[in-house]
C-alpha cells in the first residue's frame, strides 16, 4: 500500500470519529448551527471515501486504454467533492429557515460544546497533515480534501461563536444565521474546489520555479548537444510530463544522442521523481534562435 492511499484511509477514519463527535454536540443541543456543522461533517466522510477511491484509481499503472496513465482520477473527486458540497450547503439553509420560523434561544450545554469543540481540535490537526502530506507526495486529492477539512474548522468556529453570542445578547436568529454562513463558507469551498479541478483536467502547467529547474537540468546535463527547444510541461496528479526537443551535430551517432537524453532523463527523475520524460531529437539545421535553452 502505498503512502497517499494509507493517509486516505486514515483520513476516513478521522471523519467518522469528527462525525461522531458532532453528532452528539447536536443531538444534546438542537440548535440548528450544531446541526449545520454535523451534516458538513457527513459531506467529510463521503470526500474523504471518495478521495481513497481515486487515489487507488490514480496509482494503477498505464495500460492500452489508457497509456499516459490514470492520475487526473484524483482530478475528478474534486468535481464530486463540489456537487456534495453543494447539496450539503442547501440542507443546512432548509433547516436554518424553519429554525429562524421558531424564533426559540437554545439552552445549549457545556457537554455540546465539549465534544464539538474535540471534534474542531481533530479536524484542524488532521487538515493540516493532510495538506502537507498532499503536497509532498503531489496528490491533488489529499490536498483538497485538506483545504475542505480547514474550511469545515473555521466553520465550526463560527458556530461556536455564534451560539455564544446568542445566549449572550438574547437574539434568538443569530443561531440560524450562522447556519447560513456555514452553508455559504460551505459552498465557496466547494466553488474553490471544482476551479482547481477543472484547472487539472486542463492540463495547467507547473509553478515557475518547476520550469525553470527543468530548464537549469537540461542546460547542465545536455553536454555534447547544441541546444534545446520546444519545452512544454503539464501536471497530470502527482505527474510532471515534461517535453521537449534536443539539437544535436548531425554527424553524432544514435548511440551518442541517446547517451546524453539518457543523462537529462536521469537528472530530471532525481528532482522531479514523479516525472515523465519525451525528448525528440533533431540535427543541427533545427536550431532555433529564439526561446532556446542554450547547453
């Protein structure tokens, strides 16, 4: 089992027991912000489902249907991770608009409080290892999933604050209006999510200091060629395809070429280790002038 979908597992786990928690804050308290923070707490447990799915989808190997590979799977969980987002935020309005009908301040108990508060301290610990860890391992799903656990904490926040407020001043709407704003907090996370999953599917290419590594790479391990051209990358998951072609002295044998591809492939692998690399090779009258990587 590799790394990314052991964290996946893990991550389940965690939601369940967030979920559990709050559920009982809910349930002890009836106060429709609890109940709000609950039902985006059941949206976690399906993200996080979903993420372990594509992640495990994600890492199979490329086969004749699919030969660059399965990683923009984890892509696709975003755009699931949106749309139960979306039905969430307008579960937790419905319900906001029949407790503001009411017009009743809630005796919430210390015991609420208690276990919400637990579950905050669980969730915000676990997003920021799941942020982490996304980013070390380039796994696009763990790394929403985090962003999504780090919306859910300041959400849960709110409430809390919330339901203080309204003990405190006697305004009774304040609990359901803190349900709408966790219903909307809800939903720009999940306008957030899909953005950057559609911005995977589109093949973006990666950060600046990506490039010009990859740029710095074939300039020092190109030796024996002339220069290269034509650079392109794109991010497929955790995937970096990097391509490009290499100018060469006509006179230099098959061998001698694939030597010096083989020196860049190999370089390149040790600082991107999760890349893939094509280089096409061309005699010197392809030279171009401009936007070339001089070696």
């Amino acid at each position: 089992m590799n790394t990314a979908i052991s964290i996946a597992w893990k991550s389940i786990v965690v939601a369940f027991i967030v979920l559990g928690f709050k559920v009982v804050a809910a349930w002890l308290s009836d106060s429709v912000a609890l109940y709000s923070d609950a039902v985006e707490s059941i949206v976690n447990v399906a993200t996080a489902i979903a993420a372990l799915a594509a992640i495990i989808y994600a890492s199979r190997p490329p086969d004749d249907n699919h030969p660059f590979g399965h990683e923009k799977a984890e892509y696709f969980v975003a755009m699931i991770e949106a749309v139960l987002i979306g039905a969430a935020a307008f579960a937790i309005i419905s319900q906001a608009w029949f407790s503001y009908s009411a017009s009743d301040i809630l005796d919430v108990p210390a015991e609420a409080f208690a276990f919400n508060i637990i579950a905050s301290i669980i969730n915000g610990a676990w997003c920021f290892i799941l942020i982490r860890k996304g980013r070390e391992l380039h796994s696009f799903a763990l790394e929403a999933d985090g962003w999504h656990l780090f919306a859910d904490v300041l959400s849960s926040v709110g409430v809390l604050a919330g339901i203080l407020l309204a003990k405190l001043t006697g305004i009774a709407f304040l609990d359901p209006l803190l349900a709408v704003l966790v219903a909307l907090n809800i939903l720009w996370s999940g306008w957030k999510l899909l953005k950057s999953s559609f911005h995977g599917l589109m093949d973006t290419a990666p950060d600046e200091t990506t490039i010009d590594a990859i740029r710095l790479v074939i300039a020092n391990e190109g030796g024996g060629a002339l220069e290269a051209h034509d650079l392109r990358t794109r991010l497929s998951g955790p995937v970096t395809f990097i391509e490009f072609h290499l100018v060469v002295d006509g006179d230099l044998s098959v061998n001698q070429a694939h030597v010096i591809c083989d020196r860049i492939e190999n370089k390149l692998a040790s600082v991107l280790p999760n890349c893939r690399i094509s280089i096409h090779v061309e005699p010197e009258y392809k030279a171009e002038k401009h936007n070339s990587i001089q070696i």
